[in-house]
C-alpha cells in the first residue's frame, strides 16, 4: 500500500480500516493504551496524517487457532464476528502462541487453522489484504519455544505464502530480548509492543497501493441508482469485493435491504446479497449522521437528473474523491465538473458506459445484449491520476465488465454520443421494430443513421472536438451484430417514460444553432419526438406546440424503397381496403392502394409529420432517401393538460397529431368540453366520424403499439382496435 501523505492522498482512500485479530498479547495484557494495536494507531497518525487510518482490537485473551474442546478457538468467538462487521482494509492476524503452548493438536492444524482464518476474511470481503505475524517464541524455554520454532512457524510460512493478498511478517530477532516481554517472558511488554507495532506500520504503508487487486484494499463506491447501469456495474463491482453503497428510491430501497441486488445477464448471473453491500440508502429520507467519505461517486442516474442527483451525494464527497458519470449526452460531464469544483472538494471526470440492460423489477437488473457491457472514463486534461488508473485496474478484474481508460476523454464522449443519439433519431421515430441490426440492413436507414452522424461530428468539430470520419465505418459492424438492441432514449420515448431525448437529439439541435451548423436530421426528428417527451414530463401548464388560429397540421405522403415488413406484421397487409378508405381525405386517394405493401419486394408507403409545420407553419426538409408523394393534411391529438378547456383553448396545448383527418377549428366540437379524460375521441379504421373509448385495456396489451403512443397523451387510457396512424406507422417507419 502506497504511503498516503495525508488522511487522502492523490492515489488515495478514505479511511483505511485495520483489524488486530488475535489473543491476549493483541488485547494487551494489561498495557492498555500502550498495547501493540493502540500502538500501532499512533504510528499511523504520525506517518499518514491524522484521520487516514482507524486501527481496532479484536483480541481474545486465551484464545487458539485450531478448534479443540475445551479451548477458545478465535472463530468461535462474538470478537472474531464483531472484526468481521467492521469491514476492514486490513486484517492483522497473531495467532499461535496458545496452541503451541498447550500442543493444540498437531503443528499442521495449526497453520491450517490460521490459514483457515485468513481464507474465511478473504471470502467475507473480498480482496482484503490479511497480515500474518510469524509470532515471536519468547524466551520462555522448552515447549513453547520449541513447538513454535520448530514445528509451527514452518507450516505456517508454507501456508500462508501461498495465500493471495496475504503479507507474512516476521518479527525481528530483537524481539527475543527479555526487554520485550513480561516477566512470564510470554506476554508482550511496552516496548516489544512498540516493537511489533513498528512492523505492522511498516508492512502496511510500504506496500503499493495504487492497484487494489494487488494490495486487496477495496475502495468504498457510493451508486446513485441501482438501475441499468448503476445496479449491473455495483453488483459486479460487490462481487469482486469492493465495498459498495447504493442510494435509491423507496421501491427498491425494499427489496435491496431484504435480498440484495440480482443481474441476469449474457455474461453470466450475479447476486449479492444485504450482508455483501456496504450501506443501502433512501434517497428520500437520507440519514447524514450514517456519511462516509465515499472513494468513488458513479451517477447511475439520468441525463436529466444528474444536478439534482450529484447535489444529494454531496455530504458523501471527500477531497480525493472521483466522481464517474455514466449518463448518455456530452452535457453531464460539465455539469458534473462545474458543481464539483464549486464545492472544493472531490476529482470530476468524463465517463460513460455501454450497456444494453433494463431494470425487470426493483433490484432485479436483466443485461441481454452488448458483451460485455463497458465503461470508459478519463481526465478532462493532462494524464491520468493514479488513482484513476486504479479504477480501470478494478473494473478490469471484474467479471462482465471491459474498461477503457481514454486519453482524449472528450473526444472520445462525443464519438460515443455521436453513435447513441443518430441510433436513438432513427429508432424512436422508426419505431420498436427498427432495431440496432436493422439499420445497416435496410439502405434507408442507414443512410438517415450516417447523416445524423455527420451532423453530429460537424458540431462536433464546430466546438473544437476533432476526429475523422472513418470512425462511422468501424460503427457499422457494431450495430449489426447488436441483435434485437434499442437504445434507452427510444424504449422510455416509445413507453411513454420521461426520456434523455432533450439531452442527446436537443443538445445537438442547440449546439449547432449555436455555432451555425444545419442539423436537419437530427432537428427534424427531435421536434417530431418532443411532443412525447414533454408530455410524459407532465408540463401541464406549458403549451407544447401554441398554434395560429386556423392553422392547420400539413404532413406528407412519403415512400421508402426497399423496406421490408417485419412478418408479424403481415396481418396488416390483409387490410389494404381499409387503409384505402381511411386515406379519403388525402388528394389522389385512389392511388394509395396500388403503393399499399401488400408484397415485401414492393414499396411501402407512410405518412410523415412536417414537424416545422406544426411548430412554426414552416416547411420541413425530407431526409435524403425518402420521397415526397402528396401532401396531406394531419389533425392534432390534445394532451392531458386539455382537461375542461374549451375548444379556443385547447388548440394552444397540442400533445401529438393523429392522421389524415383535420381536427382543427370545428370538429373539436365532437369533443363537447373537450374533457379528454372521460371522452377520448380517435377515428377508427372503418368511419370517418369520432368515437368514445368504450373499452379500456391495462397498458401494455393493445395490439396496435405505435398508436397506443398516440393515444397515451391522453391520460393513461388505451383502446382496443387501431387507427389509420397505426396502421401505416405499424408497417413502415416515422421518419
């Protein structure tokens, strides 16, 4: 372990916890605070600063190794269980005098007893490092002497060098001297107490410590979330013996205190159980008095969040502490910096992970595809700290786990946001259909995905981050054998759920108007995907889309060459005469028929939102690869917060669009008071005419998925059936 300069030095910890196991010469014998662990204290202090280390005694007084009737074997005792609850760094273990004194079985026993001992603290936590004291024989003649010198001392070395993260320590001959003991020449004195304290110091502050999986001194992690990411990398973390802290909601606050957290993953289960974590905490009613000073902050929350979140583990942040967040987006790592330096105290740094991972129930985390999941991290400048370093030699020793400590941190964040957000632009306006495997199969995605890319790098390079464009190329493999993935963003969009679409697709929109670089795609998708996201923030009392009186929704008739229908879902292209009838008020209705898909080979045809229209009455640039047909005319579906509104009204809250037909001006009148929340009206796929939802089905079970969405901006409500916007985003994509 690397000396510390102070109570956390740069490649440092916390408070460093030593456990003095042993019998009554680590009890003291009467020496009190002068005995070797009171010692032992002092040195500490004096060497590393006061605070950097907190010795305790767990001595026994008569006390064996080998469990024999009648004798006080160590592990039998409430001492050795209290050593084991105080969850130390470091162990120091002086066992043997007792057992050779009364020939407590035979020598072999003895070391295996210890070794034993050892074994049992290392499986409790992990990768602690244990120091084993070759106890001194005394001067005390004939039996003890012998058997400890002779028979032993040997097995014990022979066991104990074999033991990973194990220090065996032999005492120096000094201690041989009378001055060292008592008058019994068996318990130890002031000064062979000095002695041995001396040793210990000098084992424990000479050894390396920048590599945790060398030293076995686990740092204290400190997870806000046990999510996703935070509950996948904390359990893999747990599993290899750090000792690691969660910070979560009441939910899973509950079933992480009575059973832990679980991963099901492709690279294989893991479950650590209550007794394997360090402290589980609500993050509603956080208990200040029970802080300690966390090694290591990881934000496992969202993009959104990550203030709000940083600012409750405040309390938890030291003056070495790194801080890791692990969001999607380029913006946290500055917000992450920017409060962290506010505070005087802890080390930011630029991080993210890639993991394809959902929460299945609280505390229960399912990981299916990218294998392994990984986490990059790095400086915002200059070299890498060691205790930076140290963190990618942990999460290298994990399993399922592959860390990449980046040189150009920044770079690199946005070559990696650069890949979520263009996925995340085509697969939420494309839908659950158009996963990450689909896109290079299907030429028109591609070539959306590859322009959202160098939208992204040209704002990229506009704010001073530089790479080459060959990067995209070497994406291309990755998303293709990312079987059946989606991103995040586009699983909580399509769900409903509050998403980081303001983070990724919003950040690049913003940052290029702020520069004066075009990001067509990019800006298109964002404003057809922002009407969701507002509304499942519940932004009631904002107009999302305020519109001129009578002005209506235009969209566009558009056709990709080349698309191939999922077959689950031909059940639809039984319906073309239906679909046919619902397309009566687009121009050159009757043409729609013969472009319906009713063969995968043929073109597919869909209707498009001309977002800019609906924000601004603008017109919208049609991504490179999709035709223009016709223009239509698409209504408006009104958000929740059009409770009791009148018709006037409601138009300044518009919380999606339904297609084809004009819901503008007059026909909200079919709505009465417009009160959405006891009569939704959609349109069916027979009629051109309003109907109530009249059957109400649980989220989830309406076979229609992309017009539940449409019609979950109307409270919680789904119906049974579907509707033209359905059908046709149900068999092709959204652009």
């Amino acid at each position: 372990m690397k000396r510390p300069a102070s109570a956390m030095d740069a490649s440092g910890f916390a408070v460093t916890r030593v456990a003095c196991l042993g019998d009554s010469n680590t009890v003291g014998g009467g020496l009190r605070s002068e005995s070797y662990p009171a010692q032992l204290q002092r040195r500490l202090d004096q060497e590393a600063g006061p605070g950097a280390f907190l010795v305790k005694s767990f001595g026994v007084n008569g006390a064996v190794a080998a469990k024999t009737p009648g004798k006080k074997c160590y592990m039998e005792q409430t001492r050795y269980t209290a050593a084991t609850d105080f969850q130390a760094h470091v162990h120091v273990v002086m066992l043997g005098t007792n057992d050779a004194w009364h020939r407590n079985g035979e020598p072999k026993k003895v070391a295996e007893a210890i070794a034993s001992l050892v074994a049992d603290l290392r499986r409790r936590h992990g990768v602690a490092k244990s120091v084993v004291i070759v106890q001194p024989p005394g001067v005390k003649a004939g039996r003890l002497s012998d058997n400890l010198t002779q028979h032993v001392h040997p097995q014990l070395r022979q066991r104990v060098r074999s033991m990973a993260s194990s220090i065996l320590l032999e005492l120096p001959p000094s201690l041989s001297d009378a001055r060292g003991y008592k008058a019994d020449l068996v318990h130890l004195s002031e000064k062979g107490a000095s002695e041995i304290a001396a040793c210990v110091a000098s084992a424990i502050l000479g050894e390396k410590r920048a590599d945790s999986a060398e030293t076995g001194c686990p740092l204290r992690w400190l997870f806000f979330g046990c999510g996703a990411v935070g509950g996948y990398f904390g359990a893999r973390l747990a599993e290899k013996g750090e000792k690691v802290s969660f910070m979560v909601r009441k939910d899973t606050l509950r079933v992480l205190k009575s059973e832990g957290v679980k991963v099901k993953s492709i690279c294989g289960d893991v479950h650590i159980p209550r007794a394997k974590l360090d402290q589980v905490m609500n993050t509603e009613a956080l208990d200040k008095e029970s802080k300690f000073e966390a090694d290591v902050i990881v934000l496992g929350c969202k993009a959104w969040e990550v203030e709000r979140c940083l600012g409750m583990c405040a309390p938890w942040c030291g003056k070495n502490t790194l801080v890791l967040p692990l969001q999607n987006g380029v913006d946290g790592a500055g917000k992450v910096r920017q409060m962290v330096s506010g505070w005087g105290r802890g080390h930011p740094l630029v991080g993210w992970c890639n993991i394809v991972a959902a929460i299945q129930e609280p505390g229960l985390i399912k990981h299916w595809a990218a294998n392994p999941p990984a986490v990059y991290f790095g400086e915002f400048e200059g070299e890498a700290t060691a205790k930076t370093k140290q963190l990618e030699t942990i999460f290298s020793k994990c399993d399922g786990v592959a860390v990449h400590l980046e040189q150009d941190a920044l770079c690199a964040c946005w070559e990696k946001f650069s890949f979520i957000c263009s996925t995340t632009a085509v697969q939420a306006t494309a839908g659950p259909s158009a996963t990450q495997d689909l896109i290079p199969k299907v030429p028109e995605l591609e070539q959306m995905w590859r322009s959202a890319m160098r939208e992204i790098m040209a704002v990229a390079r506009a704010h001073g981050v530089n790479y080459k464009e060959e990067w995209i190329d070497k994406r291309i493999p990755i998303l293709a054998e990312a079987l059946g993935a989606t991103t995040s963003c586009s699983r909580d969009l399509w769900a409903g759920r509050h998403s980081e679409l303001d983070d990724l697709l919003g950040s690049v929109h913003r940052l290029g108007e702020a520069k004066n670089v075009p990001t067509p795609v990019i800006s298109t998708c964002y404003r057809s995907l922002a009407v969701r996201d507002r509304v499942a923030r519940r932004e009631a009392t904002l107009p999302i889309y305020p519109l001129l009186e009578g002005q209506k929704i235009l969209g566009t008739i558009c056709n990709h060459k080349g698309q191939q229908l999922p077959a689950e879902r031909t059940l639809v292209q039984k319906k073309v005469s239906e679909a046919s009838a619902l397309a009566a008020s687009v121009e050159k209705a009757s043409e729609c028929e013969k472009h319906f898909c009713t063969d995968e080979s043929k073109l597919e045809w869909f209707i498009c939102p001309m977002t800019s229209a609906v924000a601004s009455g603008g017109q919208s640039e049609i991504p490179e690869g999709v035709q223009m047909m016709w223009e239509a005319e698409l209504g408006v579906v009104i958000s929740h917060a059009c409770e009791n509104l009148s018709v006037e009204e409601a138009m300044n809250y518009v919380g999606g669009y339904c297609v084809v037909l004009d819901l503008t001006g007059g026909n909200l009148g079919a709505w009465g008071r417009c009160n959405v929340e006891q009569r939704g009206t959609t349109w069916n796929n027979v009629e051109q005419r309003g109907t109530t939802w009249n059957n109400v089905e649980q989220r989830g079970t309406t076979w229609d998925d992309w017009g539940r969405q449409f019609r979950k901006v109307l409270g919680e409500r789904e119906i049974t059936g579907s509707t033209l916007a359905g059908e046709l985003c149900k068999l092709s994509i959204t652009v």
